[in-house]
C-alpha cells in the first residue's frame, strides 16, 4: 500500500473514561488486523459525526497483534457492516 491509500474501517469500539470525559472511538479494517484509535472530548464530539465507517489513511493504522482482540474486532466490524451504511451516524 502506498501512503496515499485510504482503508476502509469499521467502529468496532467506543468508550469513555476518566474525570477529562474523553471518549475512545477505535476502527478496525475488517479483517480485524489493523486499526485506528482517536479520541475525543466529549465536548468536541458532541460536534462531529461519528460514522459506522471511516476511510482512514493506510499509514495510520496500527496493527493488531492479539488474537483475541483481533477476532472481536473482525466480528464486530463485519457486524457494522451488515446493520448499517459506512456513512450512517451511529
């Protein structure tokens, strides 16, 4: 893949934590393999639309190297993309 080419991935994760109210939104390719975490306050994301799918650049992916957490996030992403459209706000 060149540095120009964007994946397709699907929400697979999303959670808060902490005093701050940040928000994790994790998506993953749907093989599970490779993913991208953000995070946002969640004053910041009140004001931006979270789709069930994101085409992300290929070169800010990180790969997946726990199998379990891989299988979940295949599983998941497959799930999204059977419910709903890549640009559907969930």
């Amino acid at each position: 893949m060149t540095a120009d080419e964007t994946v397709r991935c699907w929400l697979v994760e999303r959670s808060s934590y902490g005093d701050e109210r940040m928000v994790t939104l994790v998506y993953a390719t749907p093989d599970g393999e490779r993913f991208l975490q953000q995070q946002f306050s969640t004053n910041l994301l009140m004001k931006k639309r979270v789709t069930a799918a994101i085409d992300a650049d290929a070169d800010r992916l990180e790969t997946l190297d726990d199998d379990e957490t891989r299988e979940r996030y295949a599983t998941e992403a497959s799930r999204m993309a059977e419910q709903h459209d890549p640009d559907e706000e969930v």
